[in-house]
C-alpha cells in the first residue's frame, strides 16, 4: 500500500471517509474571494453582483447563499453539528444576515469539524486566510477546538504595499494555529539576527577580527556551593547573584570537568580565552563572558512573519495558479509542527504546494481538491520536480478508470470531464468555460530555437456527434494559426467525422521532418486503454518550478 493519496472530489465526502486520529498536521487555505467588494459580501440582500470565483471558477458559486445553503444552515444547528459549533454558526446568522460570508462560514463548519475528527491528539491546525473571515473562523475553530488549544496568530506578509482608499493599504495573510491537545508535536525554530542587532551588540572584535560581546557570566540570586564562591577575587554573592556557566561552552571545556565544578570550568574558560576582565566601564572589576555570534541559537521565530516574501509574477516557482503560495511558507509549518514520516493533509490542496514540501520534507501526505485541474496540476508537478518515479509513491482516487467513470464524470461535472480528457493528452486545460470557441485546452510542443507549437484540443462529451465538430475545429486550428487538432469524444465518431479528419490533410514538424495528421479523433476508452494520438513530445502544462531532489519515507499512511 502506497504512503501518499491525492483525491478529486468534495473534501467533505472524502474527510468523511478517513479514520479518525490518522493525521499528524492540516494546513488549509480555503478559498474565498474577500477582494470583491466588502459590502457585497455582507449585503443582508440578495444582491448577487460576484466576480469571478475565489480559486479557478470551479468555486463561482461555492459561498453563496442560496436555498440549499438555507437547508444546510437547518441541519446543521439542529442536531447536524456539535451543539457550540451550532451555536456559533446561529450567531454568526444573527450577526450577519444571510449573505456571502454565512454561507462561507456555513460550509466551512462541517469541514473544520471533520478535520478536528481525523486530527491526532497530539497533532496541530494551520488555517490560512485573511483580515476579512479570520475573526470568525477564529471564533469557529474556538468552539471546536476550545479556546485553550488556540497557539497562534500568525501575520505573513504576503504582497509589497498596497495603497488604500482611506484605509491602510493590505498587505497581510493571517494564519490561525491549533493544536488539538495540550501535547502537540513542536520543533522550535530559530532565525537568524538581523544585521541591526549584530551591529549594535557584537561591537567588539577579537584579534582574528571576529566580533563579540561581553555578557555576565553570573545569575539572579545567591547559592551555598561552589556557584557561590569566591573566584579571580570576585565574590558574586556580594551583588545577589551566583556563577553560571553558559550551556553551550560545555562542550568546549572537556569531559573531565563535571557540571558542578563550577570553578574548574571557571578555570578551563579563562584558559581558552573566554573571559575577560574589563579595565574600565559598567562591569569594572567584574569577569566576563566573551560571546561570540556563533554561540546563540538564533532570536525565536516570532508570529509576524516579514522574512518569506510572496512569488514574484516570473519566479521559477510560480505555477499560473492564482492563489500559489511559496513553498517556504509551507516548509516552515510543516518542519515547526510536524516531523519525518508524519502524515500531512491539505484538502484544499491548489496546486500543491503543501504536497509539494511534505514530499520534499520526508513527510506523507494527503491532498484534496474539488477541480480536476488541481489534481493534474498536482501530478504534473510531482513528476517535474521528483521524476516520473514518483507516481508509484501516491494514489489518484476519485478519477475514472474505466468508460463508466468518464461517463459518470461527464454527467456529474462536464467541465471536469472535460479537463480530465484533456490531461490524458499532456494539455493544458482552460481554466474558465467561456469564450472558448470550442477548444477545451491546449498542447504544446518545442518547434526548435524559442518558437513553440501548439496543438488544440477539443472535448465532446455528448453522444450528438456530427462532421461540423469536426469541421469547427479545423476552421479553429486556421484561425490561431496552430499547427495541430484532437478532437477527444466520450462515444465513438461518425463515419462522416472521421471521413473529415482523413481529409485534413498533414503538418510536417520543421525540425526532424516527421509528418503528423493535422487533425485526429480519438476516444476516451481509448485512452483508458493506452493509446495516445501520434503527435509530437510536448511540453508539461503549467510547469514553471524548479526540479528538487525527492525524499523516501516508509511509513503506511492506513
């Protein structure tokens, strides 16, 4: 059984099917298209003026409320959901009126809960959102989680400065972190001092032209061992203290000075040159610590995060996908409260970015994402960045293995379907249904030099099928100037479709010479079955990151 799932579909049904304290950590940043304007969100009315969904079109009409959020709402405060996380969402109702933002919070109730369902005791939260919804998904998760677990608001910087109309310019994301008990994995994590404070503490320098400070070498308070004994003429009791040596020079003084020799140590840091004896200043008179830089850990990672900036339009990471996070940010979670082995899931994975880190991190994983596109996108990016060995590492549930499936896909969501045929392909699908003029993606392939081909893709996934689909898209393919055309079909062709496919004609690849049909027909139960349409090696969709070396792990996810 492999480690790692990836699934397609509503992460409710599939969080519904995981058992209970089988996940280490969660990282989740829903969607939610808080940039539209603020009073459309919270209108009590039933203005419905949106712009386009939050994340890839598929979530258009995710939070909005309509009678079957009405109903939802119904079942849920009576009897369908925890009695405090029922009281919040009647609140919130009281609070809101039925709008957008309740018919977020509507259907992310259930979700939370679920996640706190599969979540170990000992395991944490991370919920990413912004200054819009934070204050009442905080609200909500307190009345799941209780209070007391809250650990953590974290502000990331996620964009350069914003100017404001009569507001400070936004500029932040908020992260909420949970854990589910009082015993929660934790790996503190240290920065690097910031060159203001090296400048204006280490102002000293060693003949090797190191710099340091000097720092007491003694604690609050008196003591009767040696710790309070006279050393160097120095008696540390005469100021309420005692001598106390630093931890990390422990290893520098030798085995054969136990801890509590106090003055032998004394003795062992004056030998290597780690003590000094001011001549004139504050600590006239009084030994002390030379510290150099490399003696402290670091500052402790603190909850406003300035240090990992945003994906810059052209970084190499960046993927195309609207809500893209960079990997850092992930990496930073997922190493701070989570360890090697652990189970990672994100059920709103995007375009897997948390997958992405867990792999990279020796962590298992498990993604979830309602559109198609996410889900290839996500396995495009695996095998870019860890080679096509690594889809034997994690299993693609929710997608049709058989005519049935596509047929059960095609009926459910004809725009996936239609995605999903056009990643058998190696196209990259469109990412909103309109305007398409019949073309439902696009491939394409290296002509040589810079210049790149392109090979458009059209889905029927009806059984109405005639020569005139056929014939659209060859007007297509001469209109965008590409070079080739599929035409992908749930139900076999007509005699006359394919009697116009085998009078399209050829193109001729201008590097190698090879001829390929301009334009071919091919069946999903005959990609199911293996073939593939004879056309040139194209390019992987979307991909823009960099390649990373991939992590084993050999724990069983169930």
């Amino acid at each position: 059984m492999v480690d790692n799932k990836l699934f397609y579909g509503d992460n409710l049904e599939v969080l519904a099917k995981l058992p209970g304290e089988s996940v280490d950590l969660i990282y989740l940043d829903p969607p939610f298209n808080s940039a539209r304007n603020y009073n459309v969100i919270f209108s009590r009315g039933t203005d419905t003026n949106h712009d386009v969904g939050a994340q890839i079109e598929a979530f258009a009409d995710t939070w909005t409320w309509t009678r079957e959020t009405e109903f939802q709402y119904g079942s849920m405060v009576n009897g369908g959901l925890p009695p405090r996380v029922a009281d919040a969402l009647s609140a919130f109702r009281t609070l809101l009126g039925e709008n957008d933002a309740l018919a977020y919070l509507v259907n992310m109730a259930p979700r939370l809960v679920q996640l706190h369902r599969v979540l170990k005791t000992t395991g944490s939260l991370y919920l990413h959102c912004d200054p819009t919804m934070s204050h009442y998904l905080k609200t909500l998760l307190d009345a799941i989680f209780d209070p007391r677990n809250f650990r953590s608001e974290v502000i990331w910087k996620r964009t350069a400065s914003h100017g404001g109309a009569k507001r400070y310019g936004p500029v932040h994301d908020v992260i909420l972190y949970y854990a589910k008990s009082e015993k929660y994995t934790w790996n503190p994590t240290r920065q690097a001092y910031s060159q203001e404070y090296v400048d204006g503490w280490f102002t000293s320098k060693d003949e090797e032209g190191n710099p340091y400070r000097l720092t007491l070498l003694t604690g609050s308070g008196t003591r009767n061992g040696e710790s309070g004994k006279l050393w160097g003429g120095y008696d540390p009791t005469t100021s309420n203290r005692h001598w106390a040596i630093p931890g990390f020079l422990r290893p520098q003084l030798g085995d054969d000075i136990p801890p509590r020799a106090v003055h032998a140590a004394l003795d062992r840091m004056q030998e290597i040159g780690r003590i000094i004896w001011p001549a004139s200043g504050e600590f006239t008179g009084v030994p002390m610590l030379k510290q150099y830089l490399d003696d402290l850990e670091g500052v402790a990672l603190q909850d406003i995060w300035t240090d990992i900036p945003p994906l810059a339009p052209k970084a190499r990471e960046r993927l195309g996908y609207p809500t893209q996070k960079p990997i850092a940010l992930l990496e930073r979670i997922l190493e701070a409260s989570s360890n090697e082995g652990d189970v990672v899931l994100d059920p709103f994975c995007g375009c897997g970015t948390t997958v992405d880190a867990a792999q990279k991190l020796g962590r298992n994983w498990i993604g979830i994402d309602i559109t198609y596109i996410a889900v290839d996108l996500i396995e495009k990016r695996l095998i870019h960045s860890y080679g096509d060995s690594i889809t034997a590492s994690y299993d693609v549930l929710g997608i049709p293995k058989d005519a049935a499936g596509a047929q059960a896909l095609f009926e459910h969501n004809p725009f996936d379907f239609e995605r999903w045929a056009v990643s058998w392909v190696n196209g990259q699908p469109n990412e909103k249904q309109v305007g398409d003029k019949g073309i439902d993606g696009v491939a394409r392939f290296p002509l040589g030099g810079n210049a790149v081909g392109k090979i458009l893709i059209s889905v029927k996934g009806g059984k109405q099928l005639n020569p005139a689909m056929v014939r659209d898209l060859r007007g297509t393919i001469e209109r965008q100037k590409a070079e080739m055309g599929i035409l992908i079909t749930q139900h076999e062709p007509t005699r006359g479709m394919l009697d116009e496919v085998n009078h399209s004609g050829s193109y001729t690849h201008p590097a190698n010479g090879q001829v390929f049909p301009r334009l071919q027909i091919i069946t999903t139960t005959e990609l199911l079955a293996g073939k593939r349409p004879n056309m040139p090696g194209t390019s992987l969709p979307y991909i823009a990151a960099s390649k990373a070396p991939a992590k084993s792990t050999s724990a069983a996810l169930f």
